[in-house]
C-alpha cells in the first residue's frame, strides 16, 4: 500500500476497531475479510478508515532463521 492509497489483500494492518492485527485476504462487497497474522478464524471490517498498515504486501522481513549471515552483517 502506498501513501493516500487504500489498503488491500496481502497487507498486514491493525484493526482499531477490533483492536486486533490480521492480514487482508479479501475485499467483498466493500468489506475487508482479514486473517490473524497467527492462529485460525477472520472477521470484516467495514472501512479502510479503522486499518493502520503496518506492512505492505510484499514488503515482509524473512523470518531470522532464512535470514544468510550477510543479510545479518547489513
């Protein structure tokens, strides 16, 4: 997502409204369907008012064990 642009399927936001923090796996109707980033379950969220992104789709960091030493030495 960029800057003044809408979040959308991939992104990992926070959920003011619920409080939680879950990736977007659909957009349905207006709605946005999203994961937990851990575990099982979704839940809607009606705007894209009340989702903070926190990282763009495709923008994750590797997990610390895939990470080579030379990443780790940057």
């Amino acid at each position: 997502m960029t800057k003044n642009s809408r979040p959308w399927v991939g992104d990992k936001v926070h959920d003011i409204s619920q409080g939680r923090t879950g990736i977007i796996t659909d957009v349905r109707q207006g709605k946005y369907i999203l994961r937990p980033v851990f575990g099982m379950g979704q839940w809607e969220s009606e705007r894209d008012t009340n989702l903070n992104l926190i990282t763009p789709r495709g923008e994750e960091e590797p997990p610390p064990e895939e990470k080579t030493p030379a990443e780790d030495a940057k």
